[in-house]
C-alpha cells in the first residue's frame, strides 16, 4: 500500500507540485510523521493536512522541515512562496464561485412570485383591450428599476347630447382606478432590481474591500475596532496582533516558525513543559512535548486562560491558543498529567 494518499483533483498545480516536492523529502528523511512532529516543533495533525494536501504549511513549518532533512531553505522557501500565492488565488475563485451560487439561490426565489400575466392579443384592426389596473409604457418615460410608469385612467367626458337645464346633474364623475392587477409582475421586477444592486454591491466590495484574510470589513462603514484590527506594518502572512490573536492558533495566524521564541521552560516529569512567546504577534501560549495522551497545557496572562491537551494516541505534543501579552513575563505555563502530576513555569 502506497504511503501517501492522492492528492485532492481541484488542489491547484502549483500547490501540488509544491506538496509532492515535502513528501519527497520526508520520504529522503526516512521520518514517520509522528517523529517528523517532533523534530520540527508541529503538531502530528498538521503535518497530515500539509502532506495531505487540505492545508498549506507555513513559512515557519517549512523552515523546520529544511533544517531536519538536511535540505537548502533558500530553494524550499521559494517554492513555498509560489505556492502560497497560488492558494490564495485559490481561495479568492472560491469566494467568488460561492458568492454566485447564493446569486443564483437568491434569483431563483424571485420565480416563486409568479410569472407576469400574459398580454391579451389586440383585434384585427384594432387597438389591444385595456386589461384594469395594467401598467401602460409610455415612450421616453423611464420608470425605476426598469418598471414603466402605470398611467391611470382618464375620467370619463360629459356627454355631448346632454344640456346644462334638462335634468342634467353636470360631467358624469370620473371612474375610480380598478385594484392594480400587475402588482405582482412590478414587485418581481423591483425584487429583481433589488438584487442587482446587491451584486453590483458585492462585485465593488469584492475588488476593493476584500482584505486577502478571509475578513471583510463590517458593510456598515465603521472602521474596525484597535482589539481586531491587522497592522499594515505586520510581517507578511502575519494575521493578528495583540487582543485580536486571543484564543486563535498561533500557527494559522502566522506567529510560529521563525517569529517564536522560548521564553520559559520546566520539567514536568517526563514532558517538557513551555512558554512560547512571539513578540512580533503580542501573545504567547503554552506547549508540552514528549507527552502522552491525557496530559493537558494551560497558559494564562491576567485573567485569560486557553488550554489544550493530547487525544490521539501517539501525538506527543499539545499547545494552547494564544493569549495577548506585552511581554513573554506576563505570560505562565501549567502542565497537568495523565498520571495526576502537575507543575508550572515561574
């Protein structure tokens, strides 16, 4: 049985070129997955989503896997950088290709309003009949949203052969207008309007407002708020700073690899306990190595606290989510065994 799985058909060329290119030098490495997890600081779970083809590793994990299998991080690098490039076009055609499908899901509701009535032929010779309360286009006039003004009935002429004196009572009173019978055909055209609007609306905030990290601006005009807005001045690929990385993966935000340090570390029987603290991110958070499964990592800076532990049998590393720091110093590390042993960081 072949070692790696096929890689997904809609994975983009480029990205599956880059893909095979790390499972060949795993392959080189003669390293399982799970020791390959420990070599390089990533967990067991992400490295199969990267060999696999369902995640693009980051910067980071490349870097590690260059420096254990003996490979130039130069060329590594730039493969990935390629690579990275083709995931994000990727997932801008995803967004679009979704985007027209609730288009689609949107016109089609329309049609549950009902086709327009139909139009009643015109007599030979003669002017069509006047359908009661039907909308009548009046050339040159341009009504909203495509829908033709409806003129409504003209009142009825006094007769000719009456006399003011004979019993008359004056000009016969004009008709009142029937009940609109078109309403429905111009609520439909004016929902179909609605909707082009939108699109038109979505096509613009697409091309301009799109920020490239899967996070749109709210559409009511307010600018984001400081706890969850992105500096320009972040390293690329970074994707939070401070308040805004609390509770997220620090991996998929972009705060490990080469932008993290150790800052504290202890022995917690046979694991290895530690903070781990990204300066350019604003946050730390915890991890345990050589663990087992049952044992669990805490990190906590004043009065937030996010943990993780190990579920699978053979993954032998956990980390937490992270927590926003100043410095690495607020920042303190728990570790809680299977075996009912504990211990801290300073």
């Amino acid at each position: 049985m072949p070692r790696w799985k096929a890689l997904p058909d809609e994975l983009d060329p480029q990205v599956k070129e880059f893909t095979t290119q790390l499972r060949r030098l795993v392959d080189r490495s003669g390293l399982s997955v799970a020791a390959l997890s420990d070599r390089t600081g990533y967990s067991r779970t992400s490295w199969e989503r990267y060999l696999g083809g369902r995640l693009l590793a980051p910067k980071g994990a490349i870097v590690a896997l260059a420096e254990v299998t003996g490979t130039d991080p130069v060329h590594l690098t730039t493969m990935w950088e390629l690579a990275e490039r083709a995931w994000s076009r990727s997932e801008q055609r995803h967004d679009m290709t979704m985007e027209a499908i609730r288009i689609s899901q949107a016109r089609a509701a329309l049609g549950e309003f009902g086709a327009p009535p139909a139009t009643t032929a015109a007599p030979a010779g003669g002017k069509a009949p006047r359908r009661a309360g039907s909308a009548v286009a009046t050339p040159g006039i341009a009504g909203p949203a495509g829908v033709s003004p409806t003129i409504p009935p003209q009142p009825t002429a006094p007769d000719a052969n009456r006399r003011e004196g004979t019993g008359s009572r004056g000009p016969a009173a004009p008709t009142p207008p029937a009940a609109p019978g078109g309403g429905r055909r111009r609520l439909t055209m004016f929902l179909a309007g609605v909707v082009g609007v939108a699109v038109v609306a979505a096509a613009v905030f697409f091309l301009t407002g799109n920020d490239g990290g899967g996070k749109k601006n709210q559409g009511n005009g307010a600018s984001a708020t400081p706890s969850t807005s992105v500096s320009s001045d972040l390293p690329a690929g970074v994707k939070c700073a401070g308040a805004g990385c609390t509770g997220k993966d620090a991996e998929a935000m972009g705060c490990s690899g080469d932008l993290v340090t150790t800052a504290k570390t202890v022995t917690v029987g046979a694991t290895t306990l530690e903070v781990r603290y990204s300066r350019t991110c604003g946050a730390a958070w915890g991890r345990i190595t050589g663990a087992t499964r049952g044992d669990a990592v805490r990190v906590t800076a004043g009065t937030t606290t996010e943990r993780g532990d190990i579920t699978a049998v053979g993954d032998t590393i956990a980390y937490t989510p992270m927590v926003a720091v100043k410095d690495a110093a607020e920042a303190k590390a728990c570790a809680t065994l299977a075996s009912g042993q504990t211990g801290c960081t300073t």
